[in-house]
C-alpha cells in the first residue's frame, strides 16, 4: 500500500529487543489492589460500594458519570478495605479517590462467566453502550473513553477505522506481544469496533522493526478482505494518531481538529483486545499488559496484570531492581511520565514500567541555545520549537501561542535532538498548564460575578416583595378603617333616627 | 472703539456657544476608564482591597491610586489583564502571596444563626433557620465575609489545594546564561 511521507522525527535506540521475545505472563494476585476512580480523560467515576462489602469479579466499583467518564470493575473477587485517597499513577505524586480490594485469592466471577453474545447481531448503538459499560478507555496511553469514539458516526461521516499497532516508544513491546499471541482476538476487537462505527475499511498500522506481529495480523486477517495490514517505517512519533493518519492516508488532520474531521477513528490494538473480551464474552476491562523493562530491572518481561497492582509488584516479579534507577517512568521514554514511586498502582493507560540507568537516562545539565535549529528539523508538527521556548522562558506565552504552541503533540523529538539538552518539552507542558490553569482562574472570575449580579437581583426582588406586601397590609388596613368608620357613622345614624323617631 | 468692541463681544458669544454646546454633546459620564475597570473586577463587593466595593477599587485603581494587584480574588491573572490594560508594567512575581482559599464549616459547631448566609456575596452559603450550614466550595471565593460574623467561630478557612487535574509542570530550571 502507498504510504505517504510525514515532516521530521527521530530514530531513538529501540531497546525493544530485552522483551520483544517474552511471552506475556499472567502476574499472581498481588495481596492488595488500589483501584482509582480517575483512570480516563474526563470526570472521575462514582464509587457504589463501601469499605466492608465483598465483592465478585468483575462487579461495578464506580459508575461513570457524566459524557465523558469510564467505569471500574473489580478486578477480582475479595473484600473493599478502604475507600479514600491513595498516591497517583502520576508524576505529581498527589493523592486520587482510590477503592481498595482485597483479594479472596478465589478469583470468583459469581454465577459462572457472563453469557457469551454473537456482537454482529446487536445494533451499533449498544456496542458503544456495552463497551462503556465494560469500562474501555484508549488504552494506547490516552486514556480517552472509547466509547464517545465510537459514537462519533452521529456526528462525522466516517470511512476507514485505523488501527494503531505502531508501537514507537522505545523498549514498549505490550502491543507486539499482544498482536503475535493473540491476533485473531485483536482482529475480531477491530472487526466489531468498525461495525459499531459502520466504516468499509480497516487499515492496521505496525512498524517494520515488528516482522513477527505483521505476520501474525496478516494470518488472523486472511479472511477479511476489508482488512489491510500496512508496515510503516521504524521512525519516532509514528504512533502519534495525527501522524500515523497522515502517513497512511495523506490526509492531514486540521489543527486542533480531530482525526474524524477527515473521516477516520483511531484506536489502539489493546484497546481492540478489550473490546473483543467485552463484547464476545461480556468481561469488563480488568487487566492489562505492561512491559517491566529497562537498564537497571533484573529480568526484563511483558506481563498481564491486574488494574490496581502496586508497580512495586511488577518489578519484584521481574527479579527487582539491579541498582538504583535514574529515572522510574511510566509509559516509554520519550513522552512517558516519571513515577512518585513504586507503591502507586498501575491503570487502564499504564503500558510500561520502565527503570532507567542513570547511562540510559542521559540526565545533563541544560545549557544555553546555539540555534541550530535541529529542533525545528526533528518536529513532527511543522513548529520552530527554539522560538517557542523563548517565548516562555521570557514570560510571554501569548508569543508561544502564536508560534503554534496549542498544536505541539509534546512528543519530545525537539528534546531528544537537542545538543544543549534544553527542557523543552518541559517548556511546552508548563506553557499548557499555566495556560489552562489562567482559563480555569478566568471562568472562575466570570462564575463569581454571574452568582454576584444574581444575589443582587435576588435581594432586589425580596426587596421589591417585602414593599408590596407592606403596601397590601397598608391598603388593607385603611380599608378596615374606612369600614369601621362607615358602620360607626351608620350606627351613629341609626341611633340618631331612633332618638328622633321616640 | 465701537466696532472693535462689537467684534470682541460677537467673538465671545459664538466661543459661549461653541463651548456651551460641546459640553452637552461630549459630556463624560464619569471616567470611561473606572466602568471598564470595573467590569474587570470579580463583582462580588468583597472588600478584600480595602475598599468598600468593587466600584470604589475600580476607580483608586483608575487614578492610580491603588496598584493594579489590589485584588486578591482575582489574582495574577487579573493583575496582569489590568496592567495591560493601564499599560503599566507590573512585577507578578510577588503578586499571589496569598494562597487562595475556601470557606468551610464545622458542623459540630453550626447553630443555624444565617448570619454568614446573609453575608455572602456569592450566594455560596446554604442553610436555614436552625439549620446546619454548608458552603459549596466551587462557588466559594475566600472573601472571609462568614469568616468573620459567625459567632462560635465554626468556620475555617482552607487553602485550595492542587489535585491531580489541576497540577501542572513547573518551569525548568536553567542556570543562567
């Protein structure tokens, strides 16, 4: 198939050989799960149980609320602990709303497994219902609920569903593993999600440093016509959604637009597996694959792990660390996220552990910029990353803005390239957030009025009642008077006539 | 003599004219600036300035009696809308001593006297007559207004803290160049 070029990106050391031969391995019940109600972009879960309860396998947790939420299930059977707040998978190392759950080690679905289903016979309208149910959320690192994607045919007009196995994060080998040893569930996953989305063409996107996976996925797809398995080359951000559309298509996503603005949905291959598992088998999302890789852990391996298993238990089944690492990351190096530590759990958008040497982490001092513009070689996005940091480091973000800010993916290509080891990714993320966190103090402002103006007009009212009541009493009371007055006058009259009549 | 006074006195009651009719079409309704300023202000009267209201701040801010970060409520980022709309520079980095916070009530300690529901500028407050009182932290500004009628002192006032939604990366560090 013809592939089109895409602008800039880097070729990192892919380091992905330490676990691309490791079979997947079931990780045992850890002795406590800490399941966190926030595990998706959106608004965080609503927690129906309490500390005490026993609950089965796959029972609901929180439900979701509002659009764009997920649910959680309980990843196996056992007791709720605790319902509070416990670390974040997060590199702020604050603290989530988080259900705690012992495991009863019996693993109990309650009544036998849920009954199976035929997915082609439902309508498409309750797939997206039933894979919201099941708790699916982007599970490529996003997090973004896959759900509303599947909806999106109410409001585009779609024609193909890609399927993003491009896996370029170095040392990441989860969704390699994934597609070799169970390509044709990943298959049958990406079958239904296109009839959900009512799209004619598939295309499935692995980059060729993946022979193995290919091979598989052409073999599991053989009899689909529709489907269409496309190698792309080996270049970092290719799994980057805006990109991998682009070079498979040539179509270029607007800015700040979605991939659905050109007729075409994104998911994940994990998150294809998921589906596969909810909608054949009715299971919500329980577990995950996770790569444990890096310089400083022992015995490097893919594992299939619980939603909530403390990090610590993965890297303790991978023999533990040979040294102290540098740098604990969750996800891949170049845009994953440094973890607080080892106690948090891992999440439906957790696919690596990775801890790094300090020969590996490349931690150097930052120095002053030279100009020479190999940041503005290597951006996927078309931006002048150099001037952009400028204008951050200077205070002005609006200037930031102006150079394209709001479309940096934070891929970190410009980092990687740069030859005086300059924080720009860093540059970019605080930009964003102080940028957002401005909005956020702004709304507030504009609320604080709106709620001001309304008491006004409330007191004013109360006011305005109070008056007229007083006036009606008023006006009442005369009108007693003047009665009063009246009868005594007719009294008076009356009294006056008899003495005159006697 | 006579023309020479005819002209001066035509000359000074057409000038009386002009200017008499100037003031009526160009009348200034008090300083366009100060109403601007105002529709800035967050509106809630809170008198965390100093001043009694949002419409007095606005115009000591206007005549440069007070500076551009008088407002505590609105923070930096107010500070920095009004700065440039003054075209005044401003150094912000002091600016946000005050760590914004919230209201809330002991409840062991409520005796339902409405005092501070009364008060409060944003209608943040709900409760009744012997009732417990509640603040709804979202529409809570930190005014201190309850803070300081409740008679048993049950309410205390509680920084804002980060959550994992609202934090953000600080910017790197560099030695200087």
């Amino acid at each position: 198939m013809k592939l089109f070029r895409i602008k800039g990106g880097v070729h990192p050391d892919g380091n992905k050989g330490r676990t691309a031969h490791a079979a997947i391995e079931d990780l045992p019940l850890p002795a406590l799960l800490h399941i966190p109600l926030q595990q998706h972009i959106g608004s965080p879960a609503a927690p129906v149980v309490r500390r005490g309860d026993q609950v089965l396998k796959g029972q609901l947790l929180a439900h979701s609320q509002g659009m764009i939420s997920a649910p959680v299930h309980a990843p196996t059977s056992g007791r709720i602990v605790g319902v509070g707040n416990y670390p974040a998978h997060h590199p702020s190392g604050l603290s989530v709303h988080t259900i705690t759950l012992q495991p009863d080690g019996a693993d109990n679905w309650g009544e036998g497994e849920p009954p199976r289903t035929d997915p082609f016979t439902l309508a498409p309208e309750e797939i997206a219902t039933r894979v919201a149910a099941a708790g699916i959320v982007g599970m490529g690192g996003a997090t973004f609920p896959s759900a509303v994607k599947l909806n999106l045919r109410t409001r585009y007009s779609l024609d193909t569903l890609v399927i993003n196995g491009a896996e370029c994060e170095p040392y990441l080998t989860c969704d390699d593993r994934l597609m070799r040893e169970q390509g044709v569930a990943v298959i049958d996953g990406i079958r239904i999600m296109a009839y959900a989305l009512g799209v004619g063409r598939i295309v499935i996107g692995i980059e060729n440093n993946k022979p193995e996976a290919q091979a598989a996925m052409r073999a599991a797809a053989k009899e689909f016509p529709e489907i269409e398995v496309a190698g792309l080359p080996a270049r970092y951000p290719m799994g980057s959604e805006k990109h991998l559309v682009q070079t498979l298509t040539g179509v270029e996503t607007p800015a700040r637009g979605l991939t659905a603005d050109i007729g075409v949905v994104v998911h994940n291959v994990a998150t294809a597996y998921a589906v596969h598992d909810a909608l054949r088998y009715g299971r919500p999302l329980l577990s995950r694959v996770v790569t444990v890789s890096g310089g400083a852990v022992r015995l490097p391996k893919n594992l299939r792990v619980l939603i909530g298993t403390p990090v610590e238990d993965l890297i303790s089944y991978c023999g533990g660390l040979s040294e102290s690492p540098a740098r604990l990351i969750s996800g891949g190096p170049m845009m994953g996220q440094p973890l607080p530590g080892t106690r948090v759990p891992v999440i439906k958008g957790s696919n690596g552990v990775l801890a790094l040497t300090e020969r590996e982490a490349a931690n150097e001092e930052s120095m002053p910029c030279i100009r020479c513009a190999s940041c503005v070689k290597a951006c996927p996005c078309g931006l002048v990353p150099l001037e952009m940091a400028n204008y951050i480091r200077s205070g002005d973000l609006e200037g930031a803005v102006g150079y394209g800010l709001m479309d940096c993916i934070s891929c970190g290509s410009c980092a990687f390239v740069c030859p005086s080891n300059i924080r720009l990714v860093q540059f970019f993320n605080y930009a964003k957030g102080e940028l957002t966190a401005r909005q956020r103090a702004e709304h507030q402002q504009n609320e604080t009025r709106r709620l001001a103006e309304a008491r006004t007009i409330r007191l004013e009212r109360q006011e305005q009642a109070k008056r007229e009541a007083m006036a009606r009493r008023k006006k009442a009371q005369a009108e007693a008077k003047k009665a009063k007055e009246q009868a005594e006058k007719a009294r008076d009259a009356a009294q006056q006539s008899v003495r005159t009549g006697s | 003599m006579f023309a020479a006074l005819m002209s001066l006195m035509a000359l000074g009651l057409a000038l009386g004219v002009l200017l008499g009719v100037a003031a009526r079409v160009f009348k200034v309704e008090g300083n366009p600036l100060e109403a601007e300023i105002e529709a800035m202000l967050p509106g809630s009267q809170c008198g965390q300035c100093g001043f009694p209201g949002c419409a007095p701040a606005a115009s000591a801010v206007a005549n440069g009696k007070a500076p551009v970060t008088l407002c505590p409520p609105g923070g930096r980022t107010l500070a920095q809308s009004l700065a440039n709309k003054l075209g005044v520079t401003v150094d912000l980095s002091g600016v946000e001593d005050q760590a914004p916070t919230y209201a809330h009530i002991r409840e062991g300690l409520c005796i339902g006297c409405t005092k501070c529901f009364k008060r409060c500028p944003t209608d943040a407050i709900m409760g009744a007559h012997e009732q417990i009182h509640v603040v709804f932290r979202d529409a809570c500004t930190g005014c201190e207004k309850c803070f300081e009628v409740c008679p048993t002192e049950c309410i205390e006032m509680r920084p804002v803290e980060a959550t994992a939604q609202t934090w953000y990366w600080s910017k790197p560090m560099e030695a200087s160049s």
